[in-house]
C-alpha cells in the first residue's frame, strides 16, 4: 500500500497547500501496534503524518458532525471549514448520510476515496491473511470507492458474494430463539457508549437513553435498560447503518451488534430497496412514505 499512501499524501499536501481545504481528516500511527488514530492536518508539512494501510479502520465520518458546529464563542456569522476526509467507501456512504441528514453541507466536505484491501482485525491478526480480514470487509460488496471527489488509484478487495448469509442463518431460528440469542448477547454489556460514540449516525446532542423528561431507562446496568438502550440504538440505524463495523471495533466486551444491525440493513433493502449512502437523492424510508410501502411490520410477514 505504500504506493497508494504516497498519493495520498501527495494529493492532501495539493489540497492544502492551494487553500482548497482547511483540513484533512485521515488515518496517522497510534501508540499500539496495529493501530492508527485521526490525523487533522492543517498544513501540507502536517499531510505527511497521513497514513493508508490494513490498521486505517475507524469510520472518520463521526467526526464531521462537531466540526461543522458552530463554536460557542464565535457570535454573529460563521463560516464553516472546508474538510477532506480520507474514506473507504463505507465511510464516504456515511457522510452521504449525514448530508442527507442535515448535519453538514456537501460543499463542505472533500472526500477522498481510498482503495481497500479490507480491515484487519488486530484480534484476528495473527491468522492467515483472509482469516484476519475484519468481518464486515469479508462481507462487503461495495470496496471500491464510489462517488468520491478525489479517487486514490490502487487494487481494492474483491466483493462479497453473498453478505447475508449469517443474517439468514439468524432468521431460521424460531423467535423464541432469536430472542435468547439477542438477550445472551446484549447481557454482555456494560453501558459504557463506545457504540453509540464510534457511530456516525448517533449525532445527538442528547441521546435518548440519557433524556430524564420523560426517563426512559435508569442509569445501572439493569438487563431491561440494557435491551432497551441496544432495541432503541438499533432501530435509529434501519435506513442509516452503512456496516461499516465502527460499533463492533469500539465495543470492549466483543457484543456481536453487527449481527442484529445487519438484520435491519436486510430488511430495509428487501421492504424498501432501499441502500443508505448510496444516494443523494433517495429519501431513506424512515423520512418518507409511500401509500404502497409493505406493512408487513406492523403485523408480520404474510399477514397484510
């Protein structure tokens, strides 16, 4: 990769240097190996921290959000930044999101797409090479950037065939099994938000689970409020969730939250076809409604 990191850097330094950005948001060495943590590079001296290889993971998309936000102490206008963000095309899709959400501005932002060869898992990092490759790059079947501003030349993963097929597995089981499954899962959990932090589409400045007028959950680790946290966090991503794995990497208790996002991510695109981030013209389904949508939600599949 260290072809496509040379032109990488080469492009940031380009881009900022000629002032058509005030920043780039890409991916420089953590302390820990096989690691990386963002890189905000302001200057072309700065872009040469920038780094591309297996360890650039984390969805920067859920930075935009606070970047794009008006400081406090700034009264009268404001202009925003100008931001390129290095993106695989999971993360770019993100930011498609939040344009769409109203969360930034197209205009704003510069993205850079990235060619990838998939994440590596560093818990898997010691398996052969297609045993390590993070899940959610095994099952991806958009690696190649799409509808980048600045396209990185270089190889990229071939795509998945089929990147349901743990899903279907999941939904053979009866519900009384599908329930266990979730309960045995989501019981792992200690509330500690890494989820909800690493995710691009939990934007909120007042997350729900946190709301005391009306309280909706207590704040200890009670089973219920667990359940109700994870059903409430996971249902905000049906039309959003882009699997881009950034609630899995973050969790430090190894929840297999992609399992259950996924199985929304099937659905939406069967009830809806509907594939977030993808367009910028597409209404994802949760903001519109069409007098002939399947409603096969409200009662169950067959029952209409």
């Amino acid at each position: 990769m260290r072809d496509v990191q040379d032109k990488l850097r080469a492009t940031a330094k380009d881009l900022l240097a000629s002032g058509k950005v005030e920043l780039v948001l890409g991916f420089e060495p953590a302390s820990l190996p096989m690691r990386t943590r963002a890189c905000f590079a302001r200057t072309a001296d700065a872009a040469e921290r920038l780094v591309w290889n297996e360890f650039c993971s984390q969805n920067l998309a859920a930075y935009l959000p606070r970047l794009f936000e008006k400081p406090a102490h700034i009264r009268g206008d404001w202009t925003p930044p100008k931001v390129a963000v290095v993106t695989k095309n999971c993360d770019a899709r993100s930011i498609i999101g939040l344009v769409k959400e109203h969360q930034l501005a197209r205009e704003n932002v510069v993205i850079i797409g990235m060619p990838c060869q998939g994440m590596v898992d560093p818990e898997k990092a010691a398996a052969t090479v297609d045993e390590r490759i993070a899940q959610a790059c095994l099952e991806c079947v958009s690696p190649s950037p799409i509808g980048a501003d600045i396209l990185i030349e270089g190889q990229s993963r071939p795509a998945a065939a089929d990147r349901f097929q743990r899903v279907k597995d999941f939904e053979a089981l009866t519900p009384a099994q599908r329930w266990d499954a979730f309960v045995k899962e989501i019981s792992k959990c200690t509330r500690c938000y890494a989820c909800r932090q690493a995710c691009p589409n939990c934007y909120c400045k007042s997350c729900f689970i946190e709301q005391s007028k009306p309280s909706w959950a207590g704040a200890g680790d009670d089973l219920a409020d667990l359940l109700l946290f994870h059903i409430g966090r996971m249902f905000h991503q049906a039309g959003r969730c882009v699997e881009c794995d950034a609630c899995v990497r973050a969790c430090p208790m190894g929840i297999d939250l992609r399992l259950f996002t996924q199985k929304l991510v099937k659905d939406v695109e069967e009830l809806f076809g509907y594939v977030p981030g993808v367009s910028l013209d597409d209404l994802p389904p949760l903001c519109t409604f069409q007098s002939d949508d399947s409603e096969c939600f409200v009662t169950g599949p067959g029952e209409e």
